[in-house]
C-alpha cells in the first residue's frame, strides 16, 4: 500500500512539474496580452451535513489557459472582504480549508476537470464556500464565483441540521 501511495506522490509531483514548467515557457514565448485573457470562474455545489462539507469543483477554463480552480471554506466573517478583493483568500485565518499542513488538500480542479472534495470536522458555525481560479500566466488577477453560505454542524439553537446552504447575498 506505501508504494501506491509513493506512487501516486511521485506522480502528481510530476505533473506539477511539467505543468509549472509548460507554464515558465508557454508565459515566455507568449506576447504580453496573453496574461490579460479572460478567465472563467469556476462552479461549486457545495452541501453540508453534520460537520462535514461536501464540494462539487469544476474548473470551465480550456486547457491551454493554464489555470488551476480550487474551493475554499472560509469564516463567513471574511467572505464580504473575499469577495472585494479575492487575494484576501491569503490572509492568515481566513481559509478554513484547504489546509497547507495536509498538502493533497491544495490540489484542486486542472482545465476542464471536475473534482469532488469532502472536509470532515469542521466546528460547528456559519462559513462561506467560495470558488476561485488563477491562471498561471497572471497570478495577481484571481476571479472567484458567487459565495455560498453554509451551516455546519447543529447550531445551539437548535435551528438545522447543518444541511442549509444560501447563496451569499440573497
């Protein structure tokens, strides 16, 4: 079982690699208004049950924009200042997950791929699911997808089940 699971590292390490290095190279030989192509934001579905929170990431944009798509689950405190201004997502104790300590969780949905992700153990509150996608060409330009508000876990009113999910600004 360790040597699939080397496997599987080595693998995706290795694709990280070409991806990063396709990136170094496509970005050198393009002319400067290739960065300025527009991105797609990408779609979410998220659920939530008892303290887990289920996201469905697809990732719209074409292969050759080179732009990887994640889910984020942040405090819903911070998703008005998330959505002014996405770079807000680097903040420290804004982002509930993914988590760099767990570093599988930082790989989301590559061009025109759709990924599912289940986030066990949340405490108990009210979050934000936001979806975000950056091309490798133009990192300082993030475009992120409507937010969605998510109850987790039974609030101590008593109020659900945690499955309430409410788009941001409704």
């Amino acid at each position: 079982m360790q040597s699939s699971t080397r496997s599987s590292v080595k693998r995706i390490a290795g694709g990280m690699a070409v991806t990063a290095a396709t990136a170094a190279v496509v970005a050198m030989a393009m002319p400067a208004t290739a960065s300025a192509a527009t991105i797609a934001p990408p779609t979410v579905v998220a659920t939530s049950t008892g303290n887990s929170i289920t996201m469905k990431l697809t990732n719209p944009n074409p292969l050759l924009s080179l732009t990887g798509c994640q889910a984020f689950v942040v405090n819903a405190k911070d998703v008005p200042a998330v959505v002014s201004d996405p770079t807000k997502l680097l903040d420290a104790g804004v982002v509930v997950y993914p988590n760099v300590s767990n570093v599988l969780s930082l790989f989301g949905a590559l061009p025109g791929a759709t990924v599912t992700n289940t986030v066990n153990d949340i405490p108990t509150g009210i979050y934000g699911v936001i979806g975000g996608c950056v091309s490798l060409l133009d990192i300082t330009h993030p475009v992120i997808d409507q937010p969605q508000i998510m109850q987790v876990g039974l609030l101590p009113s008593g109020s659900g089940d945690g499955s309430a999910s409410i788009p941001f600004g409704s």
